[in-house]
C-alpha cells in the first residue's frame, strides 16, 4: 500500500518538529543547528523549508502547544485570581507531558518569538489582575494612582515569570501545581494589601 502524499508530508514535518524540540532543549535557541535538525529527523534541508521559513519559525511552530495552554490559561486567569485553581489541575498532565517544552520556552525567553508572546500574555495578565483589583475597590473608588500604569503591569511580569519558572525547573507534577497555587495566592494578597 502507498503512503499518501499529504500524509507522508505531515508525517516529516512532525518529525522535523519533534527533532526541533529536542535539539533547542539540548542546545538552546541559538546554538541550535538546522543541519543537527535535519540529521535527527532524516531530512534534507529543503524539507525544513518546505514547512518553515526559518529557525525561529520552527521554534515557533515547536512552542505552539505552550502558547496554547498558557494563553488557555491567561484567558481564565480572573478565576484563578477568584481562587478557582481548576485550571493548574486541568492542565497538570500536559505539564508532565511537555516539561522539554517548558525548559525551551524558560531558557529561551530573549528571543522575539518567545519574548513577543510572553509579553502577550503578560498584558493579558495585566489587564485581568487590574480588572479584580478594580472589583475590590469600595463603590465609586478608583485605584491608587499609578495601579494601572506600573503596578498590574509589574506584578503580572513577574508573576508570568514566576509560573513559567516553576513549571520548568520543578519534574514533580503534584508539586508543580501547589506551587503555581501558592504563588498565585501571594501576589493577590501583595495585590490587595495595595489598594488599603
């Protein structure tokens, strides 16, 4: 039986994919060589540029699960930040599955591809940790001065900074997740002890 053609041309590119994410895991995003690439999946280098432009597209294209789930995440986040921890559960069997992909997007957070999305996701954050700030505010108050300009812009940094990292450096999922938990509940404190 022959092989179709599209599903022969589906099969190299995850192959391509697959032997990307192991190679920028290895070496990280700029020593990475597209040549060690094309050797681990079996390819030419003209297959790599039949499905990507460049290298920082395939690692645009490796780091796509992770831009899914967090920006999943991100998009929930104001029930994260109301003490529903669902989502860290939720996706606790995708952390386990994809720590290479973690540790990729953790040391390789300076270039563009990586950086534009954390920052995002960062405004997401951002906008969501102002949002429930707003929310605690007595009726007809606003928020202290500069709340919205430097400070939800400052604590969702480093709270996207301080997921990430945990999700990438810790290997026990349990732990992962109380962690990402715990976390949370003290930048909402540090959050609410600002606005009295």
């Amino acid at each position: 039986m022959t092989k179709r053609k599209g599903a022969v041309s589906e099969e190299t590119k995850e192959a391509i994919l697959s032997a990307a994410a192991e190679e920028f895991f290895e070496c990280g995003y700029e020593k990475a060589s597209l040549r060690h690439i094309c050797s681990r999946a079996g390819v030419t280098t003209g297959a790599v540029y039949c499905f990507f432009g460049n290298k920082e597209d395939l690692l645009s294209n490796v780091m796509i699960p992770i831009f899914n789930v967090v920006h999943s995440i991100s998009i929930d986040f104001h029930r994260v930040l109301n003490d529903d921890f669902t989502a860290f559960k939720d996706f606790r069997s995708f952390f386990s599955a994809n720590r290479k992909l973690y540790h990729i997007l953790y040391y390789n957070m300076n270039t563009p591809v990586i950086s534009d999305y954390i920052s995002e996701i960062t405004d997401e954050f951002s906008r969501q940790i102002i949002e429930m700030a707003g929310s605690y505010m007595p009726e007809g108050s606003k928020l202290p001065q500069g709340f919205e300009e430097y400070v939800g812009k400052c604590l969702a940094h480093m709270m996207v900074y301080s997921i990430i990292k945990i999700i990438a450096e810790e290997s026990d999922d349990s732990l992962v997740t109380e962690r990402l938990i715990t976390t949370v509940k003290i930048w909402k404190n540090g959050i609410l002890s600002l606005l009295y």
